[in-house]
C-alpha cells in the first residue's frame, strides 16, 4: 500500500510542471473563443522566461498577453489578426514558431544548410582517407628488416 501511495505521490510530482498556468478569472464564458485562446497562446513566447508560452508561464507579463488576446478575440479579431498585432507591438520574437518570411530566410534555411555542408565535409574527408590508401603499395622491407622479423619469427615459434 506504501508503495502504491509513493507511486502516486511520484506521478502526481510529474505531472504539476505540465499544469498551465491560466488563472481561472482569466477564461472566456464561451468554451469555442477559450479554446481558440489557448491554441493561440501556446503559439506565443513569453517574454520573460523566452523558452516557454505564455499559455505555459507565471509570468506577469504571461498574463497580461493571454489577457490581451481574450481582449482580441472577444472584440471579433481572427487568430491571424491577433498574431499580427502582437507581431506589430513586440516583433517576431514574440512567436514561438516564426514565420517563414524573407526577412526570417537566413533563420530557417541555416540548419539545413550546415546539415549538408557538414555531410559533404564528412562525405569528402572519407574518400580522401580512403583514396589514399589503396593507391600506395607499402615499400618493401630493408635487409635489416628481413633479418630482425625472421629472428622474431623463429622466437616465437618455439615453445616456453
């Protein structure tokens, strides 16, 4: 029974950091407008913490976003709408996923790129080691060489 009541206990501690961080006053009547909040939310970054949604963060300034963008939605603004304005008072920083635009080219296009630059270093660099090497027989062993590896040959083979 301990070990079960332990268990539980453990899970429950897991599961808190997955909780949100919406504050009950702060959903909409309407579960269709609440639901299209939340989804935006979890597409903007808190500006505080930077790693986390402001559906996720107990930020104040968290807070006042997700309040924000209830404002929006319950003045009749669509999802794009809301993010646009957002866009335009705190730049593109504030989206968790940018937006793949001209400006943001270099951004998403970065990864890819070095991805292939470094295949093709790693491509190039194990044909040259092996090139190389196939070409080039040894050279043959000096008289001195041929006499040491004899008596080394004959050391070895007798028994101990």
């Amino acid at each position: 029974m301990r070990r079960m009541m332990a268990a539980f206990v453990a899970l429950l501690l897991l599961a808190l950091p997955a909780a949100h961080a919406v504050q009950p006053d702060e959903i909409m009547s309407d579960p269709a407008k609440e639901s299209r909040a939340r989804e935006l939310s979890r597409e903007l970054r808190c500006m505080v913490c930077q790693n986390q949604s402001i559906d996720d963060s107990d930020a104040p300034l968290a807070r006042d976003l997700r309040l924000l963008v209830r404002e929006r939605i319950a003045a009749g603004d669509s999802n794009s709408q809301v993010l646009d304005f957002l866009v335009a008072r705190y730049g593109d920083f504030v989206l968790l996923k940018p937006r793949f635009e001209r400006q943001n080219l270099l951004l998403w296009m970065l990864g890819p790129v070095l991805l292939l630059g470094g295949g093709l270093a790693l491509w190039l660099q194990i044909r040259r080691r092996s090139g190389s090497g196939a070409d080039v027989p040894p050279p043959p062993l000096t008289a001195d060489e041929k006499t040491r590896l004899a008596a080394l040959m004959s050391d070895d083979s007798k028994p101990s």
